[in-house]
C-alpha cells in the first residue's frame, strides 16, 4: 500500500485546521444568519478544495488513494447532509436564536471532529489487527440500509442521549442565553447557558452518525488519513449547507433511499473482503475463500455517485411536481 509523503499529511492537516480556525473564530463570532450567496460561496469553495485535493492527491500519490479519497468524501458528505435532519431538530428544541445557529454549529462540529478522529484511530488500529471485524461491519451497514429503506431514519424526533441528561442534573444551567457566551452571571450567580447543552447535543450526536459513516468509509479505503481527511472535507461547509437546505430537507425524500444502496453496497462490499481474508477458524475451517471477487474501488465510486445522483434527481423532481399541483 503506498504511503502518503509525511509533508504532505502535515501541510494538509494544517490547511485544515487553519480552515476550521478561520470559520470559527472569525467568521463564526460574528452572530449573522448567513445569505443564500454566502452559503452558496463557501460551499462551492469547500467543494472545489475537495476536488482539488484529490487532483494534487492523484498526482502524488496515483489514481488509487485519490479515487478512495473521492468515494469516501462523497459518502462521508451525503452521509452528513442526512445529519443535518437531527440538526435542524436539536436548534429547534433547544430555541437557539437564528444569528448564533451558525457559531453554534461550528463549535459543534469542531468537537464532532475531535470526537470521529479518535473514533477513526481506534478503528484504524482495530481493522490492521482484526480483520475479521469486517464481518461486523459488514452486517452492520446492510441492517442500517435495511432500516433506511423502510424509512426508519430516525430522524423525525430527537432524543437526548444519557449524557446530556445527567449533564443537566450536575451542572448550574440557565433557561436563556446570553449571546454566545458559555457562562453567565444571574442574581450574582455563575451559571451555564444551554449553549453548553447545545455544543453537547451536536456534538455527541454527529459521533451517534459515526457509527455508520466511519464504517462505510473503511469499506472503501484503509489508510487513516484518508478517513480521516474525507471526513473533515465532509464537515466543512456543512453548517452553510445547513442554512441553505434547512428548509427543503424534508422535501428530500429520495435521499435515504439512496443512502441506502450505498451502504448496503459497501456493506455487501466489506463481507466480501472479510471471505477474501478468511482467517476465523470456524469459517471454511479457517481458509480464506479465494474465489471471491474483489470489487474495484472505481466501482464503489461509480455506484455512489449513481445512487446518489438518481436520488438527489428523483428529490428535485417530486419538489417540483408537488410545487406545480400546489400552483393549480
């Protein structure tokens, strides 16, 4: 397996902490609700970094890494959008003021990334010492698009995680917010706001939807900056998309439907691996089964960017139909 150059890894990670810099602590502190232009500015910005990344990883590295890079990307990115239903929920619930969604959701997935990046080393370690995890994996991914596929997404009600209840009981939180700072002070008391419930909820559960992303990925590529990169590219820009299909997500009915093919692709693609390696004892006695085919990555890029293309058309297509009955 080819090895990325250590410059090379160490400039883009430093690229894209700068990236995550800038948006939080400069454009992010500025309590605004971003305009269709700007939202449609930084995620056609963030797009084309990613399709000029994998270019410049193509030409260090060769077509392989860069087409895992794409696959990966273009998964972890639809993957997301799918989150951005629960996002949508959480702002909701939790009645945070429209002009600090955007730092909220910055902060969030910030914490997001820390959290899917120590996720991505122990699965990396994991997948390199058992590979017969791909097993696990496997199965897993077909049940989630089983799931998808007869619409049990999740999505249509937000249930806050243990860890947010008992966050409640142990720490002094107030029932407003003051801007966006993360502690006050009332009738000479030092209190939390819900900005700390909120950066919590985002944050613990974009790693809930790692449980199906982070799998997915590694049913596509192995090497852990590559995971690791596709996800962060995933992320950024995820907050303006917010903003620009908040309102039209429910209308994108056909995107689980597609979400499913993919995973259950990739899931169906991983058990495979898992037979091509074979090492279980009580598995054809421990023998790796030979005359099992191996399924190019250019495949996997080919069926996701189909399932979802058909899907995102299908969507826009079943908008604009229920639009013109609505005219008539």
């Amino acid at each position: 397996m080819f090895r990325m150059p250590v410059s090379f890894m160490i400039v883009t990670l430093a690229v894209l902490a700068a990236f995550f810099f800038v948006d939080i602590f400069i454009i992010g502190r500025k309590p605004h609700i971003p305009s269709t232009k700007e939202c449609v500015h930084h995620i056609l910005f963030f797009i084309a970094a990613a399709l000029v990344f994998g270019g410049i990883m193509w030409a260090i590295a060769g077509s392989g890494p860069a087409i895992e890079f794409y696959s990966g990307w273009l998964t972890e990115y639809s993957l997301s959008i799918d989150n951005l239903f629960v996002f949508v929920i959480i702002m909701s619930n939790f009645s945070v003021p429209r002009k600090e969604q955007k730092y909220v959701l910055s902060i969030g997935i910030a914490i997001a990334l820390v959290l899917r990046g120590i996720f991505i080393m122990l699965g990396s370690a994991i997948v390199e010492r058992f590979t017969w995890i791909f097993f696990f994996f496997g199965a897993f991914l077909i049940v989630t698009a089983v799931k998808l596929l007869g619409g049990e997404n999740g999505d249509e009600e937000y249930h806050e995680p243990a860890f947010i209840k008992i966050l409640r009981k142990v720490v002094p939180i107030t029932d407003e917010y003051d801007g966006q700072k993360l502690r006050t002070v009332k009738d000479g008391k030092k209190f939390y706001t819900p900005m700390l419930i909120v950066f919590s909820a985002i944050g613990t559960t974009d790693v809930m939807f790692a449980f199906d992303s982070i799998p997915a990925i590694f049913g596509l590529t192995k090497d852990p900056f590559i995971v690791f990169v596709s996800n962060v590219f995933a992320l950024l820009g995820l907050q303006q998309l917010y903003f620009l299909l908040g309102s039209l997500l429910d209308k994108l009915v056909y995107l689980p439907l597609g979400l499913s093919v993919v995973l259950g692709f990739i899931g169906v693609k991983l058990i495979m691996e898992a037979l091509h390696g074979n090492s279980l004892s009580f598995i054809n006695s421990g023998q790796p089964f030979e005359n099992v085919p191996e399924i190019p990555t250019w495949v996997s890029l080919a069926v996701i960017v189909l399932s979802l293309s058909i899907a995102s058309v299908a969507s826009i297509a079943g908008m604009r139909s229920e639009e013109a009955k609505q005219i008539k």
